[in-house]
C-alpha cells in the first residue's frame, strides 16, 4: 500500500449505498487517497443523465481534475494505480485484473434478483437458488485460486486489488441485497452462510477487514438494511 500526500482531484460520484462505487471507495481508503465521496440521490443522478453530465447515463463517475469519466471497474483500477495496489508489470496486473473482473460474473448474477419484476416470494425464491445453485461454483474458483496462490493474498506477497474485489465481492454477498431479502430472517441469513463451506475466503475476508485503514472505512461508512437505492428511505440511514 501507499499514501498519497499530493495527486489530482477526484471526486466520486455515487448514490447513497455502497453499489458499485463501494470498491473504488475501499481502493481510496487503501491507500489513503483523498477524494470527494459525493452521493446524490436519484433525482440529481437522473438531472445529470439528462443534461449530458455523464458519460454513459450512469453512475458511478468519477471526476478527476474536473473531467468526469465512468464505468466502475475502470475507475477502480484507475483507483487501484494511484493506491500502489495495481502493478506496473503486465502479466501481475492481468492476474490481478482477471480477479477482479470475475467478482463482477457473481455480482450481475446476484444484484440483478432485486430488480425482478415479480412477487416477493419468487424474489426470495430466486435468492434460494442462487445460493444454493448458481453461488457455489464460482466461490469454488476462488477459492481454490487462493489456495494455488498460497495465501494470503490472491496475488503476490501484498494486498492488491485483486484482494479489494474479493472483500468487496464477499461484502455484498453476506449482507442483504434488497427489503425482500432483509426482511425474511431465512432468506437474510442466506448470505452470512454463503461463505461457511470457504475457510480460505472467510479468512481473507477477515484478514482484509483488519487492515487498519479498511476497518477505519467500515466503522465510519453510512450503514443501511439492504443496498436496494429504490426502496431505501433516508431514515434507513445511520
């Protein structure tokens, strides 16, 4: 890891959950990056989208020396160089680069339950199958990734980005995508669970979480019940 006691600008733009800024938000916190953690709500995100502010029509951006530019996993890498936790060398950061792109194959599986237009009990049942069927495979990558690397980090002898992804990846997981899920105590404890048959990956998520700079940003980052920015009021938030 690395400090940065000077470098550009940044301002990162988001809602008010963590989503897919919350990796870049960790990166940040990782290497002790200065930034504007910026969380607007809906309205402003849709003002944005609607005056050409956003490159794409989505969030998260992120502003670097006033030029707004997008897509989360580039900025996370982009985060990741100026932390010190992406590489220089081109086959290190690959591997890297590969772990952290195939966090995403779990995420657009998983987030994407939420937004089904459909009734709560097919949402929750949906949850079940997911955690029961689809999750299990691609954990076993993981972890058997971590286990050939030899622990305790994915990649080489320091924390990478490649960890970041991971943690962040496992994060989502164990905690209560939407209202639905959270609010049915068996569905709920679905994800806490997800990670008991993964010794190697449970205690990687506790070994990034003891990272002090990271346990810093998980004891002051806004708390919610779920991650669902539809349905989350500004009471929900602590």
């Amino acid at each position: 890891m690395s400090s940065a006691d000077s470098g550009p600008a940044l301002k990162l733009s988001y809602f008010k959950v963590r989503g897919r800024a919350e990796l870049t938000r960790l990166v940040f916190a990782a290497g002790c990056i200065p930034y504007d953690d910026e969380r607007v709500n809906r309205e402003e995100q849709k003002r944005r989208k609607d005056a050409g502010e956003l490159p794409f029509g989505q969030f998260p951006t992120l502003t670097v020396n006033g030029q707004v530019l997008a897509q989360s996993y580039s900025v996370a890498k982009y985060a990741g160089k100026l932390a010190g936790l992406l590489p220089t060398d081109p086959l290190v950061a690959l591997q890297i680069e590969s772990i952290v792109d195939a966090t995403d194959d779990i995420r657009t599986k998983f987030v994407p339950i939420r937004y089904k237009p459909v009734s709560a009990e097919s949402k929750l049942e949906a949850y079940a199958d997911f955690f029961k069927s689809v999750l299990p495979p691609l954990l076993d990558n993981f972890e058997k990734i971590l286990a050939n690397a030899g622990g305790p980090y994915f990649v080489g002898s320091e924390l990478s980005l490649a960890d970041l992804a991971i943690f962040n990846m496992c994060d989502y997981l164990t905690s209560p995508s939407c209202e639905v899920q959270a609010g049915s105590p068996e569905h709920a404890a679905l994800g806490p669970k997800c990670l008991s048959a993964y010794p190697l990956l449970t205690a990687h998520k506790q070994m990034v979480a003891d990272v002090s700079a990271i346990a810093a940003w998980l004891d002051k980052r806004p708390k919610t019940p779920h991650d669902n920015v539809l349905t989350l009021a500004d009471s929900d938030y602590s």
